[in-house]
C-alpha cells in the first residue's frame, strides 16, 4: 500500500440515502480539523481532512 490510494468503507447508521451519507463525508473532511473513522479490510482507520485530497463514490462489489 503506497498511500496513493485507499478503498475503505463507512458506514452511518442514522443515514437515511447515500447522498446524505457523502455530504456528510464532504462536509466532515472538509474541515482542517475534519475526521471520520472508515474500515480497511477488518482494521479501522481515521481519515483527517488535511490528508484527503479526492474522494470517489462506488457501489459496493468489483469495478470494471
């Protein structure tokens, strides 16, 4: 793992759509001080705001 990319996952238990989920993300990391917890594999990890430079949306499953 290079650090140049990460697949993790988070999960909002309150969330009621996917939209709102990633606003929320955005909103969150978009902050300096911004953080969320997300799943790497079976680990958890903190994302900080000032280390993500993009975030991409997919589906759950393989991209083609």
């Amino acid at each position: 793992m290079t650090g140049d990319r990460l697949d993790v996952v988070y999960d909002d238990v309150e969330a009621t759509d996917a939209g709102s989920v990633v606003d929320h993300v955005v909103r969150t990391l978009a902050d300096d001080a911004g953080m969320i917890r997300v799943r790497h594999s079976d680990r958890t990890v903190v994302l900080y705001g000032r280390g993500v430079a993009a975030i991409e949306v997919e589906p759950r499953g393989a991209v083609l």
